[in-house]
C-alpha cells in the first residue's frame, strides 16, 4: 500500500508506524519521506510520519543529520505535542556537534525539562538533549547539575526523575 497523506491521517496504531516504517526502508529515501510528510501542517500527517521514523535505526536516521535544524525548529514550534515529542525523539538520534550548538534550543530544553505541566517524555528527551549540550562546556554542565539539582522532585514522573539521577550520578552515556 503506499504511503499517501491520506492513509498517514489515519494511522493510529504501532503496527500502522511500524508498516510506515517498513516502507520508508524498502525505498530506503528516509529523507524524501520527511520532507514530504514529517513537517505537514496536518499534524496526523506529520505525527505519524515521525512516528514511523522513530522506528528507524540510527544509522537509517542519520540520512536526516542536514535536516537537523529543521528539526530543531519544527520541535521548538509546534503546537502539538505528539509532533513535539516524536521530532525531539528524532533529534536526540542525530549528532549533534560543538560548532552547531544552537542555544536558543538549549534554552528550551532547559525550559521544558523542568516545566511540570510538560509530558514526561517532552520533559526526559529534553533533559537528554541539554545534558548532551551541556558536555561541551563545563559551566553549562555546572549549570545543567544545579538546575537539575534544584528541581522539587515530588512534581516529575519516574521517566523524568530516572533520567535526572543518570545525569547526577554520571551514568547517563552518549
């Protein structure tokens, strides 16, 4: 069956991304079927594109790495929060180099880490992707530590708070 804007609008399922998934590979054009579909102003269209995305290894999304910024902003400024959430799975994905550290991403990140009205998996990808960003420069790291150990605990989700005592105790590895 092909991948039509249609059947994305429809696609509701984790069997449905995955047999997205499964055609994307077979054409092996990972970057064709994100231009076309993972930045749609449909957001059924676009969540289900980059949720079959996600099913993707990382060396099948490393044909996104040129549209790393795009990323970045499509996360930065949607409304929806599965976009959100499954661009910000994407990216944490890719590499990302000291001489492309964007901070405006940085400041969000730290932003919707810590906002406890936030989704935990918003918030636990963004707490990954700062640590991420943070190791590049001591004081930001410092800062990301006293950030993180300043938060009132009591608020966040288990995923949230996993992944902040990785970051403190050093065991979080990329």
């Amino acid at each position: 069956m092909a991948i039509t804007i249609q059947r994305l609008q429809q696609t509701f399922s984790e069997g449905g991304a995955q047999e997205i998934y499964l055609e994307v590979k077979s054409g092996g054009d990972f970057l064709s079927f994100t231009r076309q579909y993972g930045f749609h102003p449909d957001y059924r269209v676009a969540r289900s594109a980059l949720w079959g995305l996600t099913k993707a290894s990382k060396e099948e999304l490393s044909q996104l790495q040129g549209m790393l910024n795009e990323l970045i902003d499509q996360a930065m400024q949607t409304e929806n929060s599965s976009v959100r959430r499954l661009t910000l799975n994407i990216i944490e994905r890719l590499e990302i180099k000291e001489d492309e550290l964007r901070t405006d991403f940085l400041d969000f990140c730290f932003e919707h880490m810590m906002n406890v009205e936030e989704f935990p998996g918003i918030q636990s990808v963004c707490m990954k992707l700062a640590f991420r960003m943070c190791k590049f420069y001591p004081e930001l790291m410092d800062e990301l530590k006293r950030t993180l150990e300043g938060m009132e605990i009591d608020y966040y989700k288990p995923a949230v708070k996993g992944v902040r005592s990785k970051i403190l105790s050093g065991t979080l590895k990329y």
